[in-house]
C-alpha cells in the first residue's frame, strides 16, 4: 500500500511556489527532498532558492525547511545531489542573475558573469549543516556555452566496474547559432553532458558532449542509471518537434564517450517534461518515473524495463492528476520513493512524496 506526504506546499513557509525535485538517501537512512524555493512567483527566472526539508522515518514526515543557497534577489537552482561512500553529500546547483531569463541567455544578451553559473556544496552530517557554496564553472562549462543545467534530479556514483567510485552529473546546455536567421533559441541548439568527478567532487571535468544529433533529437533535461556490468544508462528530455519528446543514449566508459549519439525512445510516450530514472540493481531492473498524457504534464506513470532500457512496460499509474517533474530514490529492500511535483488542478500545487512497494504487481 502506498503511502504519501507532502513536504512542499505553494504559498507556504515564505514560498509562492516550490518546484524542481531531487531526492537522496543519505548514509543514516535520512531521507533529503531538495526544491527550488520559489519567492516571488512560479517563474523559472527570478528570486530562488535551494531548499531543502529532510525525513527521518523514511518519508513519512519531514523536518523545517533549510534554505542551503540563496543567490541574492537571483537564482540558485537546479539542485543535483549525490550521496559520496564516506557519507558527504555533494549538490550540484545553477546560479544566475534575477533578470537573466532562459530566452536572452540563449539569444546571448546575458554577461557570463550573470548567466548560468556552477556552484557545488557540501554536507558531512546527513544534510543538517553544509557548507557554503563554491564555483566550479571554470571546470563545468565551456565559453562557448550559454543555457546550462544540472539534472535536475540525483546524480551517480559509480559502483562497478573499472569507473567505480566516479561521480557523474547529467547535465545540459545550449550553443550559440551556426546559421544565419537562427537566434540561438532553436531546438537544435540543445545539447546534452555530463561532469564527471574521479576525487569525490574535490575537481570536475566535462565528459561526453552530444548535441550535434539527428534533427529529430535535440537532448535537454537528463537522468543516468548505472546498469549492473557498469554500463551508463541515459534518458533525456527532447525538445524537437518529433512525434517522440525522449530520448536515451549509453556509455560504456563511465560517461566520458556516448557509445552512440541520443536516438528517440519511442517507449516512453508522454509529453515534453523532464522523467527521472533509477536502477533496481538486485532486481536487474530500471524505473522510469514521468507524465504519460500525450500533450499535458498529467497521468505520473511509472514505466519499468528489464533489458537495461531498450523497452518499457508500465508498471503503475501513479495518479491521474496533473504532475511534472520527478525525482527517484531507493529506500529499502522493499520500497522505492518518489518525489514529484503534482496537484489537484495544476502540477505546480505540491510536491509529494509517495512510498511505493516495489514488489507490488501492476
């Protein structure tokens, strides 16, 4: 049976509107449910902040909100937390200026010193004290690059293989425009990346780059899953105007090369919206986590695959309601967690949390 709580609520605790989920479990068994903070209004731009709330009873309830960065009367956003084997928690976030929208950052009316800027922090203690942020953009982003993300969602450590240990961050970013006419703001400007770490985040570098793909695919939003002989599992958000709006691609040296460039997945129908991936590792399966109405942010879907993410089957609907983003986590030998952004007439009410039986059939 499932159960559920809701640790973000729009127009609570200082907040219009909370948006942007990723979920960890830390070493304790805490469980850390990070947000945008949203104060002024539900847009992407403006005054944001990195939230946090966390759960000591697997979910159930959660403790007072933590503001972990703030950017000024700007933006600090994108939160992609990864759990390191000592116990720290790394986050990856964005940072950019209160005026510094998507559209101008793509069409490069945007200084780099208030774009879209990498910045990461720390906790050592389960996520109940972190340190300040520090800026990794000389490291993350290439000069070139204007639009730029993290996840959103958890980012990895590797387990097997001979790329053990190594941290990896999907991420993504725009080019300036090839062609005359083009603004910067087409979709084939999008392309998809990954940092990667082989120090526990102490230093950063850029891995595989793909956004030089088909027409058909253009890579934007991002979740990695490990499969179990180490192969590097990745399903993105595709913003090109296809019949399909996912794509995945797959890395078999620890995210530094894509084995192939991102190709559609027609399996996991839904609409343009970000989806959420974690690998069951004793069970040899993968979950994929996001909205399956065709055209709207609505019907939450969890899809499973058990031939490391060729095909896809639903394995339960969530709800029917309207619901975005998403974030994925383990709990415990029998349960699964998930952290997404859902309401009773707009996406954008609450974000849940919902413990979800993994044995349980569909």
């Amino acid at each position: 049976m499932d159960e559920s709580s809701v640790p973000y609520r729009a127009r609570t605790e200082g907040y219009t509107s909370f948006r942007i989920p990723a979920v960890v479990r830390a070493r304790s068994g805490a469980v850390l449910a990070f947000a945008e903070g949203r104060a002024a209004s539900a847009s992407d731009t403006g005054d944001i902040d990195v939230v946090l709330k966390r759960s000591a009873d697997g979910g159930r309830t959660w403790g007072p909100l933590q503001v972990l960065a703030r950017n000024g009367t700007g933006t600090a956003g994108n939160p992609a937390p990864v759990v390191l084997s000592g116990g720290r928690v790394l986050l990856l976030q964005v940072h950019n200026a209160a005026d510094a929208t998507e559209d101008r950052i793509r069409r490069g009316q945007v200084p780099p010193a208030d774009g879209r800027r990498v910045w990461i922090q720390h906790s050592d203690d389960d996520g109940a004290t972190w340190s300040p942020p520090r800026e990794i953009t000389d490291q993350a982003k290439r000069p070139e690059w204007r639009w730029y993300a993290t996840g959103p969602g958890h980012a990895l450590r590797l387990r097997h293989g001979p790329y053990a240990g190594r941290l990896v961050v999907p991420a993504n970013h725009s080019t300036p425009p090839a062609a005359d006419g083009d603004t910067g703001t087409e979709a084939r400007y999008n392309g998809g990346h990954a940092l990667l770490s082989d120090d526990d985040g102490a230093t950063w570098r850029i891995g595989y780059t793909d956004g030089d793909t088909d027409p058909s695919v253009a890579p934007n939003e991002t979740a990695a899953a490990e499969l179990p002989d180490g192969t590097l599992y990745l399903n993105t958000r595709s913003e090109a105007a296809a019949p399909w709006h996912r794509a995945d691609a797959r890395s078999r040296d620890g995210g530094d090369r894509l084995a192939a460039p991102f190709r559609p997945q027609a399996g996991l129908a839904g609409p343009v919206c970000q989806g959420s991936l974690l690998a069951l590792a004793d069970r040899d399966e993968l979950l994929f986590a996001g909205p399956a109405h065709p055209l709207a942010r609505a019907l939450l879907t969890l899809r499973t695959s058990r031939d490391g993410g060729l095909t896809w089957r639903c394995a339960r609907t969530v709800s029917g309601l309207p619901a975005g983003y998403s974030d994925l986590v383990r709990l415990d030998a029998a349960s699964v967690g998930l952290l997404y952004e859902t309401g009773d007439y707009s996406a954008y009410s609450t974000i849940t949390f919902r413990r979800i039986p993994v044995e349980e059939p569909a």
